[in-house]
C-alpha cells in the first residue's frame, strides 16, 4: 500500500507557482521523500527527493516540514509542458528499486 | 545522450498468445526494474535484476510472467496465453548500483483482445 496521500487533481494558471501536497504520517527516520512525474505516453521522469532539509534543483523546490508528516513540491512557474501526474513517494535510499507509487495528483496548467 | 528504449512501444495480442516485451537499459546501468501501469494508475513494481541475477519477482502477477536478462544488459519480459487482464503498459526502469533513482523507458502498451 502506498505510504503517501495526495489530492487527485490540482490545477493552476501559467506562469504561476504550483504547489503539490503530499502527507506522509507514517514516514521513517531513514526514509527519503521522492518525486516524479509522468507526462501522457511517457514513463515517470525523476524530479527531486530530499531527507528533511529542503531540496532545490533546476526543476523544483521541495518543502519538507519540520516533523516530517508532510511535504510539497513547487514548480515556480508552471508551464504548460508541466501538465503531468506528480507521485510522492517514500522510500529507504537503499531500497528505491521497488518504488511504491499509488495514485499522484494530476496536474493541469491552464492557459 | 541514449536513454531505456523498450520495444515495441504497442503490441496487441488475442488472448491467449504469448508475448515478448524488450527492455534497453542505459549502457552500464547494473539494475533493472519491470514495472506494470493499469490504465489510470500508478506503476506498480514486477521484478527487479542486479546484472544478470534477478533478485526479486515478487511482483509477478502470475506464472504466465517470466523476465530474463541473461547478459546483464538486454532485458526480455515474456507474458504465456496472455489475458485481457494483462492488458496495460509495461515501463522497464534502470540504474546504476545503489543510484537513488532509475530512469524509466517510455513503456509498451500492450493490449490483449
């Protein structure tokens, strides 16, 4: 059973942020929180993870609470190119081969 | 750069033929994950291989899934006298040992009548 709880859908304007929760209350101690996406007609593409500090890369920032239970991933500004299910994941670093995927939120920028 | 191909990217398959789905991992990536995708749901996990051993099946749905990846490179997922049930998209995964991460291919849809 997936580790994580995600609303099923989300939308947001272009060129604003969106802002993708993601609670994970059951979380570990040595459990990283991961993000992908799909895109229609492609496999998930990797977008960030991070431990319990917060994550910045090129693609987006992940916010993690300071208790862990919850998290967020913000595209800053949305395209329409990010249109796509987002899946949170939880997992060990040393386990990730047997990602645990469950529902993600389906994305929609709009125009 | 090159990233998982899989092949064929469709298949459509009468029930009860066998099928043969092929997986290119990223040169030099040690593992390799199957997974499989019902329409509206997240990919859940098959079987995972470590070069050519393949230390978890746990996810094989049946008796009728059987992957092999004899030269710890190419990896063949075969699925006997296919069901209508099988009919979903099957992504292939890679990475490099203990990488945190596998890139994914683009997946074949296969589609049992």
């Amino acid at each position: 059973d997936a580790k994580t709880t995600q609303p099923p859908s989300m939308d947001c304007a272009e060129g604003r942020a969106a802002n993708l929760p993601c609670n994970h209350s059951t979380i570990s101690g040595n459990e990283y929180v991961y993000w992908y996406r799909q895109i229609h007609s492609q496999g998930p593409q990797y977008i960030i993870h991070g431990l319990k500090n917060n994550e910045t890369n090129e693609m987006a920032s992940l916010i993690i609470t300071e208790d862990r239970k919850s998290s967020t991933l913000i595209l800053p500004h949305a395209t329409l190119r990010d249109t796509a299910v987002y899946y949170c994941i939880v997992d060990r670093m040393d386990s990730s081969y047997k990602l645990i995927f469950g529902s993600g939120t389906r994305l929609l920028v709009r125009p | 750069g090159a990233g998982v191909s899989q092949s064929p990217r469709y298949k459509v398959a009468k029930r009860g033929q066998d099928v043969a789905l092929r997986c290119d991992p990223i040169s030099g990536h040690v593992s390799l994950f199957w997974y499989q995708q019902a329409l509206g749901q997240g990919p859940e996990f098959l079987t995972y291989f470590q070069n050519e051993a393949q230390l978890d099946k746990s996810g094989l749905p049946s008796d009728r899934f059987f992957a092999e990846r004899p030269e710890g490179s190419v990896s063949t997922l075969k699925i006997q006298r296919t069901q209508q049930e099988d009919s979903a998209v099957y992504l292939c995964a890679s990475s490099l040992n203990r990488q945190p991460h596998p890139f994914f291919g683009p997946g074949t849809r296969l589609t049992v009548l």
